[in-house]
C-alpha cells in the first residue's frame, strides 16, 4: 500500500471512473488506478488538511494474472511486485491544506511505465485526475479571547502605567502581552495581543477547535491626571491666583526692606514655561515663572555721599515659580501655591546705609530681562523644551 505522510502527501476528490478491467493485445490487462486512490480529511472547517492513500497492495491481489501471480502469492512476491509498482505511480493533489467543506480538491496522477516495466508485466495503467469534494470537518468555534480582559491606568500622564488583568478559559496556556505599560500619557494607545509558548497563536487554538474572534485590541489611555505641557492648558482662574500669590510674596518680602524703602509696583511681564525633553531628566515634570518688572521706592546713601541721604526709584527683575502643575481627572487645574518661590540671585542697589561702614541694600532679582532669562531657561534648553509669553 502506498500512502501519504512521510513517504508521500496530497488529497483528492471524487470523480470515479468506470472500474472496468480488460485485456490489450497480447494478455495485456487494463488497470484503473482511480480504483485504487482515497483521501482522508482532518481538521477543521476553513484550515482542514487532506492527505491521500494509494492502495498499492489491494491492487495487486485484485489483479495477480496481469502480475504473473498464481495462488496466493508469497510476502516476498507481493512486496516485489509493490515496489516495482510503487517506482512507477505517483501523484499528488492539487491542494491539501486550509481545505473548507465543500471545496473540490484533485488528484493528479504522475506515471512513468518504463520498458522494464512493461517487460515484466503485463499491465496497462489507465487513469486520469480525479476529483474529491472536502467534507466532514468539524466546525471551529469562536470565542471572544479578550472577554475577561481588564485594563487600567493609574499614575500621571505623561508617566502613567497601565494594568493589564485577565484570564482565558476556551484555550489552555495563552496569555495577553501590552507593548507598553509604562511612561503612558492620555491619548496613547496599548495594544494588547494573544500571546502563547507556541510560535503561531492560531494554529495553537485550532488544536483546542478553538478560534479565536480577534487576535489584539487597542485602549486609549484616558482620564489620568496629567502635568501640564503648555501654558495655554492652565485655566485662567488659576494663572490669576498663581498671580496674587507672588504679589503676596513681593509683598511680604518688601515689608522686611529697611525703613525708608518700600514696593512701588510689580507689573507682571509674562511667563516662561519648561518641560522636559522627551527621554531627558528634569528635576520637576514642568516649572513655570511668573515673571516680573519690580519698581522699589529707596531712601539711603550713596557710597560717593554717605552724609546726604536721598531719595529714588530702582528698577529690577524677577519672578515667582511653581513646578508639576496638573490638571486632575476631574479637569480641574491642580498648583500646590505654597510651594511658589522667587530667585535666591541678589541684586545691588546703588543705595545703601552706614552702620560704621557703607553697606548697599540688594533685592532677590537681577538687573535685565536677559540676565534673568538665560538663568531660568537658557541653562536648561538641553534637557528641556520652553515656551516664553514675556516681550
């Protein structure tokens, strides 16, 4: 018997062919190999297999006089006689994988009768391809593999973390694999998928009957607290409080002047505003400077003339900062005021007093704009991006 497998493969359908069997001119018989051939179907419907039987020995014992057989013939005969048959017929099917019920397949015959062949026996192969309608696979049954799937996030944007829970009861040993599930922010997407110890997930389940409905889902990330990424973002409620808050600080540091010197103005000039570059290290998730023209009322000496006190106006430059404004899951804007701070960069004042010795009073500023800012930003444009509202 030849069959498929390790020796051969293929699949077949049915077209039968008369089963007939005559003789040809000088005792010559016929032989409908069609006769001879079968196919067997496994799997499942879409993703069956065939695989095809030729039925070497069924032949000869049918026909022992075309193979010069008389009574039953010996083990070594029979196997002689198959071997000679079998390095002469061959073939295979047209299709025999990812077979549907219903699909037509075919056989098709290869064979080679050579000159020894026929010297030997007097046989005469008639055959040609035969047909075989698939049947008989088993239904795949669907199943939802993320059914029982629970993802959360947790944290604040843009360093959230995502959790990722669940079981898969249709199918043993599958599992559920994120491609990220750390530094989220709202808006980004996880991808969960199917994942198993085999190389193809699919053909895993199709060994359960299994198939399953989808193989990865998405989730956007939403409703983390998030830092805030751009000044715009901040409502304008709270720019005003973040405001008040460094006038009551600019305040409160000039109530602490020497007598004679007092707070003439502060008009607030802008902001600037940083975040950490993508990838890069910041000491805060994002800080921004209220930034500030200060106008000072001074009474003092000068160093030429410490015997005549006078009286002026001096102008500087400073500003008031927070770090890791939010905006929380409810949408409101989170800013922790108490933790606002000026500059601890001093600035002289060209006035003073004489305690034995000329001594200038100094403000928590700096003389220029420029001054101030490559302090607060220029410093820092390596590891972060900045935006700047003052002129």
């Amino acid at each position: 018997m030849k069959i498929s497998g390790i020796i051969r493969t293929a699949a077949l359908s049915v077209c039968l062919v008369s089963a007939a069997v005559a003789f040809t001119g000088c005792g010559t018989k016929e032989v409908d190999l069609n006769n001879y051939i079968s196919v067997e179907y496994q799997g499942y419907d879409t993703v069956g297999t065939a695989a095809w039987t030729f039925d070497c020995e069924k032949l000869v014992k049918e026909n022992p006089e075309a193979f010069g057989i008389k009574g039953d013939p010996t083990k070594s005969e029979l196997a002689e006689i198959m071997e000679d048959v079998n390095d002469i017929v061959d073939g295979k099917l047209d299709k025999d994988s990812d077979l549907s019920n219903g699909d037509s397949i075919s056989y098709v015959w290869d064979v080679d009768a050579d000159e020894d062949f026929s010297d030997k026996y007097k046989v005469k192969f008639v055959y040609e391809d035969k047909s075989f309608t698939v049947d008989s696979l088993d239904e795949l049954e669907e199943f939802d593999p993320f059914e029982n799937l629970n993802v959360s996030f947790s944290g604040i944007s843009p360093n959230g973390s995502a959790s990722v829970k669940g079981s898969i009861d249709a199918v043993p040993s599958i599992y559920f694999e994120a491609d990220k599930t750390s530094g989220l922010k709202n808006g980004d997407v996880v991808k969960v998928t199917l994942d198993s110890y085999e190389d193809d997930i699919e053909s895993y389940c199709i060994k359960y009957g299994k198939k399953p409905s989808a193989l990865e889902k998405e989730f956007t990330v939403e409703g983390l607290s998030a830092y805030v990424s751009a000044i715009d973002e901040i409502p304008e409620d709270m720019q005003e409080k973040m405001k008040n808050q460094a006038m009551d600080s600019f305040t409160a540091s000039a109530a602490k002047w020497a007598d004679g010197n007092s707070l003439d103005s502060a008009e607030f000039l802008g902001y600037y505003f940083l975040t950490p570059k993508e990838g890069f290290y910041a000491s805060s998730n994002n800080e921004i400077y209220c930034v500030y023209k200060i106008t000072a009322n001074i009474t003092g000496v000068t160093e030429e003339n410490t015997d005549e006190e006078q009286t002026a106006q001096e102008v500087y430059y400073t500003y008031y900062r927070y770090s890791d404004v939010m905006i929380l899951e409810d949408g409101t804007c989170s800013v922790d005021l108490s933790n606002g701070r000026t500059t601890n960069n001093t600035v002289e004042s060209q006035y003073g007093s004489v305690n034995f010795w000329f001594s200038n009073y100094y403000f928590y500023g700096y003389k220029d704009l420029d001054s101030m800012f490559n302090e607060c930003v220029t410093k820092k444009i390596a590891d972060c991006n900045y935006e700047s509202t003052v002129q």
